[in-house]
C-alpha cells in the first residue's frame, strides 16, 4: 500500500507562549510530511506523544493521510452509529421497564436524536423498529 508507512520521527514537546496561555504542540513526521497537534497542557501533550510512541516502537504503520497509526482509523471505524446505540439501548431496558418508565426512554430518544443525526442523509436499517 502507497497509503501507510513506517517512516516515522516524533520530536519533542513544544511550549507555544500566549498572551494568556501557553500551548504545547506535539510534532512528528510521517514519511515527508510534518504533522502538528496543539494542546493544553502538558500532560495532554506528553500523553499523546507517549502514544505516538507506543505505536511507532511496536512497528506500527502510519497513514500519510492523516498522520496516525492504522489502529487508531480502525478503532474510529468500530465505533456504531446513535441509531444502533438507541436501538441497543431500548432493547436492552424495554422488556423490563414499567410502561411510565417506557414512555420516559422513549421521550428522551426522540428529544436526543434529532441534534445528533441533523445533516445524515443516510437512511437507517429498520433492525430494531422491526422488533
């Protein structure tokens, strides 16, 4: 693949001084690219660098596209969708919820949905309203 290597160089942590805050940016090379994340603190930083790390000593490959390990697109790619989550969710508290506390999940579904799905255009596989 054209699209991974394990060309990798992390440099030290940067302290960006500010006129109220400071950053600290963590920077590393993937192939010819350069690649920097700013953070807050340090701690933050030193963790992410620290992962870096981890990922590039294990013989990791990285993406040219995005500059980080392979796992961490993959772990992006696991993650289900809300509607899968709702539906989980109301499969797993339905058969033992009374029908005022069925009503209650219900309400909260319906009122958190909408901001998190505005702009899909996907439309969802019917698993769960089948059931």
């Amino acid at each position: 693949m054209k699209d991974i290597t394990y060309n990798v160089r992390i440099y030290t942590t940067e302290v960006i001084r500010g006129t109220k805050t400071n950053r600290h940016r963590v920077r590393w090379k993937v192939g010819d690219k350069v690649w920097r994340r700013n953070f807050h603190t340090a701690a933050q930083a030193e963790s992410f660098r620290s992962e870096l790390h981890v990922a590039a000593r294990s013989g990791e490959a990285f993406t040219l596209a995005s500059g980080e390990p392979v796992s961490w697109a993959r772990s992006r790619q696991s993650q289900i969708s809300w509607y899968e989550f709702v539906c989980q969710y109301v499969d797993m508290k339905w058969k033992s919820a009374s029908a005022k506390y069925r009503r209650d999940i219900a309400r909260a579904m319906v009122a958190a949905t909408p901001p998190l799905i505005v702009g899909n255009r996907q439309r969802p596989t019917l698993s769960c309203a089948q059931r």
